[in-house]
C-alpha cells in the first residue's frame, strides 16, 4: 500500500527547500516538528480544528526529534525518480492519497496507481496528507480491501 507518496524525484527547487528547512527547523531549540503553518498544508480544513488530532502530529513530531526530522526530509529531498519501477511490482497493491492532500497531489497518486499493474486507487474524503489519522475508518477499509486481495 502506497500512502501519501511520490515515486518521483523532488524538482531542483523542492529539493533545495527541502534541504535549507532541514538546516532552520533542525537547529531551532526548542526543536518544534509540526507548526500551525505546516497543519494548514497537511490536514483537511475540516480536521484543523481536531484539537486530538493537532495534538497528536505536534506530539508525534516532537517526539522524533530535530536529529530525525533532518535525515527524514534529507533522504526525501534525495529521493530518486522510480517512476519506471512500479511496472515491476508484481503484488497487489493500493495507492491511497486525500482529496485535499496538498502536499502530493492526488493526480500524481493517480499517476502511480495507473503505473503499477492491478493496482486499486482510493481517494479518501475529508483528508489531506495523513489518511490514516484524518480518516481512520476509511483508510482501514482501504486496507482490508487490500489484504483480501
């Protein structure tokens, strides 16, 4: 199951973003992982309100650390194109993507579903790029399907 991904490689631009936010966010202290900037790209505008939710990511984030969050968006921001390989996956497979991700556009999600033989390609209402968290349930049928599969 490919969730909220690409299997393309960061543009020049993205990845000079990318690696620049690596340096600020990771030598701020105190080290803060998720803003309220960053929730307003990340979640659906339903669920920016979810107090449990918000709570949760910033939670999460802390947790890992500024050590984390900097090789996590350095290895991102390295990320090779593999577009050419999902025709190789010989697995059953589910992309799933939110309507409202704006992070990873469900079009390109759709890219990727289309690449990879037999794959199933869900678009999940009311979440942006954490389905699994914005829409729980959904997301669990997405899977179920898969592993019946």
């Amino acid at each position: 199951m490919l969730v909220n991904t690409r299997a393309t490689a960061d543009s020049d631009a993205v990845r000079r973003r990318r690696l620049l936010l690596s340096r600020i966010v990771a030598a701020r202290e105190p080290f803060v992982a998720v803003n309220d900037g960053m929730l307003d790209e990340m979640l659906h505008p339903e669920n920016r309100n979810d107090a449990a939710l918000v709570g949760l990511l910033k939670a999460m984030g802390d947790a890992c650390g500024a050590g984390v969050f900097k090789r996590q968006n350095n290895a991102v921001a390295r990320r090779p194109d593999s577009m050419a390989d999902l025709g190789n996956i010989a697995v059953p497979c589910s992309v799933v993507v939110g309507t409202h991700d704006r992070i990873i556009s469900p079009e390109s999600h759709r890219e990727m579903a289309d690449a990879i033989p037999g794959a199933t390609y869900h678009e999940i209402v009311g979440a942006g790029h954490y389905v699994p968290l914005e829409q729980p349930e959904l997301f669990a049928c997405a899977l179920g399907g898969l592993l019946a599969r």
